[in-house]
C-alpha cells in the first residue's frame, strides 16, 4: 500500500518495519496473534515493497521453541510476504549464554551476525546489533562502529542484477545467494545529502525518541556518545529503533535531526505497546515507509485495528528538516 502523491507521484521504494515480536513457545499466546496479525496485515498492504526490517527481540527468551513458533507464523504468511531482514535485541541474546544465543539466533534467522548491511533498490540499509549479552542495553564494539562509519559513508556505482549483500564476517570466497547477484557496488566517497540511508538498532540513543529519556530508562547504547559523533556527520541517515515499545501516539515518537544529525524514530512493538503513564497497553504497531525523489514518508499503522495513526505520519525532507 503507497501513497499516491499530487500528480500522481509513485514511490521509488517502499519497505515496513516491525520490532519486539516478543514470540513465545505458545501459539495461542497474545503475542504470537499480534505477529501473525501484523504479518496478515503485511501480506495485505506491502505489494511491491523491498522489504520487511524487523529491529530486534524477535522472541521473547530466545529459545528454540520460540523459534520454532516464528517460523510457523511466518510459513503462514511467507508466499505473500517481501524478504524479511533482522536485527538482534536483548532478548534474544541478553538471557543467556552469549555465543549460544547469537548462534541459535544467526542460524534460525538467516543472519550473519550481529551487523550486516545491504543495498536494496540504490537504497543503503544498515543493520547494528550488540556483540554482547547484556540484560537491556547493546554494546557495540570499536570494529563495528568503525565499520558503521565506513558504510555510512559509502556510494554507489552502476552495476548489474538484483540486490548487493553486503554482510560481515563472511570468507573472502562467500558469494551471494543462488539469483543475488550484485546490482550496485559501493565504493569509498561521501554520499549524497540527499538520498537517504536507514539504519536499524534495537536500543534507542538516551533523551532521543519516545522511551528513552533518562527518566523513562529505556535507553540502551553502551557507545551512547561515540554513536552520535558518527551520526553528527551523516545527517541524512534515517535511524530506526525498538525496544521502548512506547506507542506510536506520544509527540516524541519521532526526534528530528535538523540537518546535525540523524533523524530517529520510535517502532513501538507488535507484542504489546507502553504509555506516558508508564502503563502497559494492548495493541501492536509498526511502520510503512515510501522514499520518493526528495523525501521519505513514515506512517504509523496499527496492526489490531488494520488503520493508520493518523498522529503518526511523518514526512522527512532530504534536507534533513521533518514534517508531521
């Protein structure tokens, strides 16, 4: 589902994200209803779209029945359903034994490891992810933030076929799924300020988007100062984050980045939502994004009731400035 724009503008690109799945080793629990009934709710809407980007606790103690339960649900559904790209969050990691945990979790989930990224559609996609098990918070590692600098500052030259995976830690013999060959090759150089990168982490950056001011403490990023540095030179990165499951409603869901920063928002949850009140709330949300020649659109969907938020719809502007 996209937005016809006036004159009857397409988007260039369109994706969704989910987060905090929370799946259980129960079918009938409330939380796997809400991922099937978010990914009904996907397979409905999301025609044509590049993807889907899901930010982390994607189960709720990282087991393998839980794991089992995810891929059902999404058997359900998969026919109907664009690819499907992962973070980690603290729930599937932070529970237990580390190396274990990432191992079930790159295993049954398709993933490298904890960061990887790809270009989808001339598109940059980045996804972070903490490389240690720690209750709530991710810690991100020297080599992963230089990394993160680099990609950010990646462009692009022409190239040939469908979609450029970019993941790390693969051997230098790795070659791309059988039919991904490689569309687009980035090369070193400053991107344009205008086009759009989005980048994906389970916990938000402190006193940022909804959830994570000081007082609400749920905030997450260990390298909280060393993050921002990075982000301060690519204004034009969009970054998306879980783990508050505050809704979509509250004013904070997005924080602008004004042309000094990334612009960050919110995902909310599809397991079950959190308030100002500091109050749990059923529901579960997540996000429709179109990318157009000159902006980004993000619109808040509520999965239960099938309806857009309508306090929830914001408009990012290449030049940085956020329009909802």
């Amino acid at each position: 589902m996209s937005t016809n724009l006036p004159g009857g503008q397409q988007p260039l690109l369109t994706f969704q994200i989910i987060t905090d799945t929370h799946v259980t080793a129960d079918p009938s629990h409330e939380y796997n209803q809400n991922f099937e009934r978010a990914l009904q709710d996907l397979a409905d809407h999301a025609q044509g779209s590049s993807g889907i980007m899901h930010i982390g606790d994607i189960t709720d103690h990282g087991f393998g029945e839980e794991y089992d339960e995810v891929h059902r649900i999404l058997k359900l559904h998969q026919a109907a359903l664009p690819e499907l790209r992962y973070t980690l969050g603290n729930h599937d990691v932070g529970l237990g034994h580390w190396e274990s945990r990432l191992a079930m979790y790159t295993s049954r989930m398709g993933m490298p490891g904890p960061y990887h990224d790809h270009w989808i559609g001339g598109y940059h996609f980045i996804f972070m992810g903490t490389e240690e098990g720690l209750p709530t918070f991710c810690n991100l590692s020297d080599e992963q933030l230089r990394w993160l600098d680099q990609k950010l500052g990646e462009k692009l030259t022409a190239g040939s076929s469908k979609d450029n995976w970019q993941m790390v830690g693969q051997p230098s013999s790795w070659q791309p799924p059988a039919g991904e060959l490689l569309k687009e090759q980035p090369v070193s150089g400053r991107p344009k300020l205008d086009q759009p990168v989005f980048l994906f982490l389970h916990q938000p950056l402190k006193d940022t988007v909804a959830g994570s001011l000081e007082s609400q403490e749920w905030y997450g990023v260990t390298q909280d100062k060393e993050l921002r540095s990075i982000l301060s030179k690519y204004p034009q990165t969009l970054l998306f984050t879980g783990h508050t499951h505050w809704e979509l409603e509250v004013d904070n869901t997005m924080y602008p980045g004004n042309g000094e920063t990334a612009t960050m928002f919110n995902s909310a949850s599809v397991a079950y939502l959190w308030t100002n009140a500091d109050e749990h709330k059923n529901g579960s949300q997540g996000f429709y994004v179109e990318v157009y020649p000159d902006k980004v659109l993000v619109k808040g969907r509520d999965f239960t009731t099938g309806s857009w938020i309508e306090s929830a719809q914001y408009e990012v502007a290449m030049s940085g400035k956020v329009l909802g």
